[in-house]
C-alpha cells in the first residue's frame, strides 16, 4: 500500500514536470481548469499502466498520452505535437540510462534489498530528477527559437539546485544503507525525496511564471512608449495640416501681397516674402474625407509616404468616422495597420494597397484592406510573426493593433491569396460601440 502511494505521487510529480514543459513551450488554448482535468485522466491511466510491469507498454502509453494532451490543450501543429511527445519520451529513457550511468560509477549500495520501497522510489525521484533537467534545458532552447527570448546568464544557477538536490539524495540512500537505519524511517526518506522534487518543480515554475510576467510587462511598456510617440507624431502632423489650411484661407491676401511687392523698387522682397511663408506655412495636397482630424492625418500622412516610395494607394470610405476611438489607439491601429502594409509593399512586386471603411447591415463597421505580399507571412499561436532577425524588437506594432481592438470590442481576421500575392486584413467593430461614444459624448455635454 505504501509503495502504490509512492508510485503515486512520483506520477504526479511526472505529470507536472510534463504540464510545465507544455506551458513554457507551447500557448495554452483551454481553460487551466479543463487542461488540468485531462492531464488528471491521462496520468492516472499511466498510473494504471504502470501495473502491468512491461516498460514497452509505458514508453508507449506515455508518448500516447502526451501527444493527445498536447492536441487537445495546446496551439500547436500536428507535427509538432508528435516531435514534442517524442522528445519527452526520448528525455525518459535517457534519465533512465543517466541513474545507470551514475549508479554504476558510484558503486551500488548493498545494504538495502533492490526491491525495497525505498531504494524504487529513490530510483524513480532521482530519475525524474534528471528529467526535470533535461525538459527544463530544451524549454528554454525552444522558447528561445521561436519567439526570440534571451536568458539570463544567471538563470543556470537555477539548475544547482537539482544538481545539488540529485547528490545529496544519492548521500542520504547510502547513509541509510550503511548505517542501517531502522525500517519506519523509509516512509519518512521517500516522502522526504518526493517533497525535495517537488519544491525543485515549484522554483522552476515560480521562475518562469516571472520571466513571462516580465515579458509582458516589457511588450506593454514598449508598446505604450510607441503609441505615446506615434501619438505625438501625429499631433504634429495635425497641427501641420491645420497650417496648409490657414494657408489656402489666406492665398488671396498673400497673392495680393506679392503682386504689390512685385511692383516695388527692390524685387528681393518678394523672394523674401515667399521664403517667410515657407517658414510658417507647409502647402499641402491633404484633404479630409472622413470629419475625423487623426484620421484623415494618419491617412494623408501614409498617402504621402506611399507616393514617395512608389506604393499605390487608395482609400475609399463610406462615411466612417471612427470618432468612437481617441487619439492614440486611432494613432495605434491605423497608423500600425498602414505600417505593416507599406512594408510589405516594400518587399513585393506589386506595390499596391487598397483600404476601405464602411458599414455592413448598420450593425457591424469594417475595416478592411488589402496589400502586395509575395510571402506567404508565417503566423504562430494564431499571431502573424515578423520576419525580422531581431523579434524580440518587433511586433509591438501587432500589439499595439490587437490592444486596440480588443478595447473596442472588435475582432480581427486575415488570409493570404497564393495565386493573386495579396494579404487581406478585416477588422470588424459592433456598431454598437458608436452609439454608445455618441450617448457618453452627449451626456458630457
């Protein structure tokens, strides 16, 4: 009964060491709740196996069960998932051979009979030791690969623990042995092993849960940094086209100005006057065609940057405004959405994008557009993914447009037409969210 309970929990530390390696390396798309009921089911099932005595049939059962836990929990490709499993079960075997490895070198303790309850359950949590070692490393390798995370140096102290853990383990089985410590102390030294796994488990646990919370911690910082300067980008741009307009106002009275210069003793005056208007005034072929101000900035403002590099593009709206946004995640959204475009642009043949905004059956207001790409993007987790060397740099912009239509209740979709090279980005907003500004705005009023 004692052993059954032992075997038990080394199950369970098995499958948190398991659970923990899917969690660092994969996103998870279930409720924790219902994830941790499946890993529950598939490892009491191990757990059963076990019985049968036939370790072809565990190597088996244990990749098995962790290919459908991955399957069904996780965001990741079949592929994947099968490598994953395969290489959990490779990690198995080896912290198999390593116990063998190190037990031969060290000699094996006589003292204790191979099939006491001690000596299996050392066995078992030096083994799982071993394991927690190697899925550890190989998490940290794939995190590492596929979204671009540094480690700090630091960060290998964390693995003398186990190390540390793993010898004194091995010190405490052999004292028993020679010393020949009394029959009731065994429960006391397997619990003792059982609970030194785990408390190794919940520091690599604990640690990670941080080094994630950084992370995003860091992705918001960053991310509000942009909008804030895109922001005030933008604020400057405005306040440019407000000047190209107090121009056009006022053309008359400068025209009237110059003939009068013109037909004065010293012609340098005229030259003169011009280059003041220069200073003050920027003559802008900006026009309006939404009534929102960050709007139409953003979208002159990227006509302009398109017309520079030889992008053609063209906006068609059926009366949008999108006043129910403020400034910055307008700024955010569109500004990053036309970003995205243009560099794809850059790297493409075609050079074209196209954006519309209008409304679909007064229920839903849609933005949507299409541009040249002639890559196919590489999207992971359900997230396109930048293609630039430094990724930890990037992708805020992606962040900053998800940010802002979540805020607004929004969703977004997009896919790419092989054939034709063009990517298609629709977001769509209840428009509900319009209402509902306009009646907040009335009641301020």
């Amino acid at each position: 009964m004692i052993k059954t309970l032992f075997v038990f929990l080394l199950y369970a530390v098995e499958a948190v060491i398991v659970t923990n390696y899917f969690h660092c390396v994969f996103q998870r798309r279930r409720s924790a709740a219902v994830t941790a009921v499946s890993v529950c089911v598939g490892y009491a099932v191990l757990f059963g196996v076990y019985f049968l005595n036939n370790p072809a049939v565990n190597f088996t059962v244990f990749t098995g069960i962790n290919l459908g836990l991955l399957l069904l929990n996780y965001s990741c490709k079949v592929w994947s998932a099968i490598f994953h499993s395969a290489v959990l079960s490779l990690f198995m075997f080896l912290s198999e051979l390593i116990l063998l490895f190190f037990s031969a070198a060290w000699g094996k303790a006589t003292g204790t009979p191979s099939d006491s309850v001690y000596a299996l359950v050392l066995d078992a949590a030096l083994s799982k030791l071993i394991f927690l070692i190697l899925c550890q490393i190989a998490a940290r390798v794939a995190v590492r690969e596929n979204k671009g995370l540094k480690f700090p140096p630091r960060s290998l102290g964390l693995y003398l623990l186990p190390l540390v853990t793993f010898i004194l383990l091995n010190a405490i089985y052999r004292l028993s042995v020679e010393e020949r410590l009394p029959a009731q102390y065994d429960a006391t030294l397997c619990l003792s092993s059982i609970l030194l796994m785990f408390a190794n488990i919940v520091v690599f646990m604990i640690y990670e849960s941080l080094i994630q919370s950084s992370r995003k911690m860091t992705e918001l910082q960053l991310a509000a940094q942009k909008e804030t300067i895109d922001h005030a980008y933008y604020s400057i741009l405005q306040e440019q086209y407000e000047n190209s307009r107090m121009l056009v106002h006022d053309i008359k009275n400068h025209l009237t100005a110059i003939d009068t210069l013109a037909c004065g003793p010293n012609p340098t005056e005229v030259h003169d006057y011009v280059q003041s208007i220069f200073e003050h005034y920027q003559l802008s072929s900006r026009l309006p065609f939404s009534g929102n101000r960050m709007m139409d900035v953003i979208c002159n403002q990227k006509q302009t940057q398109c017309a520079r590099e030889g992008i053609a593009i063209t906006f068609r709206n059926e009366g949008v405004r999108l006043d129910f946004m403020n400034d910055v995640d307008l700024c955010a959204l569109l500004g990053n959405l036309l970003d995205n475009a243009i560099e794809s642009c850059r790297a493409s043949a075609g050079k074209s994008i196209a954006v519309s905004f209008y409304r679909k059956n007064d229920t839903f207001l849609v933005i949507s557009m299409q541009n040249s790409c002639d890559r196919r993007p590489q999207v992971r987790n359900h997230r396109l993914v930048s293609r630039k060397k430094d990724c930890a740099a990037h992708g805020i912009g992606m962040l900053s447009i998800e940010k802002s239509i979540k805020k607004y209740h929004g969703t977004m979709d997009y896919y790419y037409e092989e054939d034709k090279k063009i990517f298609h980005t629709n977001i769509i907003f209840p428009a509900s969210v319009q209402k509902k500004a306009a009646q907040n705005s009335t009641l301020k009023n």
